[in-house]
C-alpha cells in the first residue's frame, strides 16, 4: 500500500529541488507530481530509473515536468517502477535538464507567442529541407484556429521538442503569423524609444533633438517609409507611430543593423568615449540585440 511521506506545492518548490534532495540523500521510491495531468518519476538509492508523464518517457519526461509551475508533488517511499528508461549518472541528468532550459529560453525569444494563431505558408518546401517526425507532426496541427498553446498540448511531443519545431518551422517560413509584422514594428518603436530614454530622461529638448536625429538615421538608411510613419509625441515625451505598421523579419534585422552603428557614434560624440560606450551598451541590454 502506498504511503505518502512528502508533500509539496510545485508553486514554492520545483521537481527539480525535490529530486535532488531525494537522490543527495540516496532515497528509493516514488515522486507523484500532480498538474493538469499525472506524472511519476521513479529513484533507486539515489538514482533515477524510470520516469513517465503524458506519452513521455525517461529523460524527456522529466525536463516537461520540471517546467510545471503549479500543482502538487509527493513522495511515496519503496516503490518500484514498472521498468527502467533512464540510466548514468544524476549530475549528467541534471545537467542536461539545465541545457535544455536554457535552449528553451533562447528559442522562447525568437518564436510567436503562445496565445497566437498561426496559418501554413502557401510556398512550396524546399526540396533540400528535411523535416523530421516532430516538425510534421506540428504542421499537421497547425489549421489557423488553434493557438499555438493548443497545438502544442496536442501534439504530445513535449515542449522543448515542440518550441524546436516551432522555431524551426517559423524561420523557414513554412509557418506563418500574421500578427508577428505588427509586433516587430512595435518592437523597433520599442528599440528607438529604449535609444531617446538612455540619451536624456528628463530634458524635452534632448529628448526631442534625439528623435529627429532617429529619423535622419532611418531615412538615410533608406527606411523613408518608418522615418514618415514616426513623430515625437510631447505630451507622452516619446516617439509614436502615426499609423499602425508591419515590419517583416528581414526587414526588422536589417533596421537593426542600420541603427546601431550611427546610434552608438552619436553616444560617442555627444557624451565621450568612455560614457558614451557606458550608454551604448546599457542601450543594448535593454534591446536584447
């Protein structure tokens, strides 16, 4: 008979901290973590052997569930799994769970949010592109109702498996959002907005003078439709479209990399080498480029 030993809200504590005190203290039994959905991760004297949630298995299993946020975990001791999936050493697991948090917090920046709809592009494949089972198994979902949050719980690949996909899919432009060209303008008035703050917070003169340097900058980048669709709002003390844009991707990239050198030539100049570098590279913390 099961007997419950440790109990804990996954709001407080992860997965991750409960099965590393378990397995320091070489513990055998069971943790039973409880979300949406049921997962179990199984230890023998300190190592994991065996872990299950949705259609996952092993190691993949265990990363998923170390992402939930809420719910609840337990602890039911000497319980033994139905069979083994996983095997090595606990340092290389938890080492791995990190990696592949960190690949999933990169990607999470370069794809559509969770609550967008995406469309499949009309363009053929290249021929040249190999798509593996996960990428398929996400085109075949993806029906311009869905969000993508659905798509994902859906496919039964997991997260992490499935952000890679999406972020695959979406950079070879085989998947579509009609909502990203909006975002990225918003996100460049973002960027010119982050520039005028760090180069005067105060002074509307400054702050003024600096947004007609933004639009000498774009329009002698070439980008005269940005540089018209811009004005200064002085009663916000900030720049503001006049009309909602759309900017696509490589457009997006190639503002960036227009902008960057005069903005970080203008710090130079008008502030001095030294404090001038200090303001360009606080800018571009804030911008994350």
């Amino acid at each position: 008979m099961e007997r419950e030993v440790l109990k804990a809200e996954l709001e407080y504590v992860s997965v991750v901290e409960i099965l590393y005190f378990l397995t320091i203290n070489k513990k055998t039994g069971k943790l039973r973590v409880k979300s949406n959905e049921e997962g179990e991760i199984y230890i023998e004297d300190g190592k994991c052997t065996h872990a299950k949630f949705k259609d996952l298995e092993g190691i993949d299993a265990i990363f998923e569930l170390s992402l939930l946020k809420e719910g609840y975990i337990s602890f039911y001791p000497n319980e033994f799994p139905p069979k083994k999936t996983i095997s090595g050493e606990m340092g290389k697991l938890f080492e791995e769970v990190e990696r592949r948090s960190k690949e999933i917090r990169d990607i999470e920046k370069n794809i559509p949010p969770l609550d967008a709809i995406l469309f499949k592009s009309d363009k053929a494949p290249d021929q040249t592109l190999k798509l593996r089972k996960n990428d398929w198994k996400i085109l075949s979902l993806i029906d311009g109702k869905r969000k993508l949050r659905e798509v994902i719980a859906e496919s039964g690949i997991g997260l992490f498996e499935a952000y890679r996909s999406i972020y695959f899919l979406t950079s070879k432009g085989l998947l579509i959002d009609p909502e990203e060209g909006k975002r990225k303008a918003n996100k460049v008035l973002k960027i010119l907005n982050e520039f005028v703050d760090e180069y005067s917070k105060e002074s509307l003169e400054l702050r003024k003078s600096c947004a007609n340097f933004i639009k000498t900058v774009l329009k002698s980048a070439g980008f005269k439709e940005i540089d018209e669709n811009i004005e200064f709002n002085e009663s916000k003390n900030e720049l503001n479209f006049k009309k909602e844009m759309i900017i696509e991707d490589e457009k997006y990239k190639k503002i960036i990399e227009a902008i960057l050198p005069p903005f970080e030539k203008k710090f130079a100049l008008d502030f001095g080498t030294i404090l001038g570098k200090r303001k360009f590279e606080n800018f571009k913390k804030k911008i994350e480029v």
